[in-house]
C-alpha cells in the first residue's frame, strides 16, 4: 500500500521557494486595506520579509532570528 502522508508546502511570496509546513522559517504577512478588508495573507521565508524591509523599519519578534 502506497504512503498517503503529505507535507504541506508553501511558496514564499518573495523568492518563490518552497517552505514545508513545519520550517521554523514560514512567515505569514498579512496584506489589508485601512478599512481592514479585503485581506490577502501570503507566505514567506523569515530572511526574505528582513530582506524586504526597510533597515530603518524595526523588527518585532515574528522576524527575530531563530535561536
């Protein structure tokens, strides 16, 4: 019998590139007007959303290094 297991992947909104379900790289950025509607969320590697902002932007938690 064949193995019927998936990985779920997501492609990073940047770069392209796979990301498995379970990389501690996946990133979320959550795109929305003011009004707060509509909303796209797109996927990302953690290095390419640094890679995107701005140095003068300061980062939060979400996009520290992983230890």
């Amino acid at each position: 019998m064949k193995d019927e297991r998936r990985t779920t992947r997501y492609v990073c909104a940047f770069c392209t590139g796979a990301i498995p379900e379970t990389s501690p790289d996946l990133r979320r950025v959550t795109i929305a007007t003011l009004d707060g509607f509509p909303v796209q969320d797109l996927f990302a590697h953690r290095a390419c959303v640094v890679r995107a902002v701005s140095p003068e932007i300061p980062l939060g938690e979400a996009l520290d290094e992983e230890p």
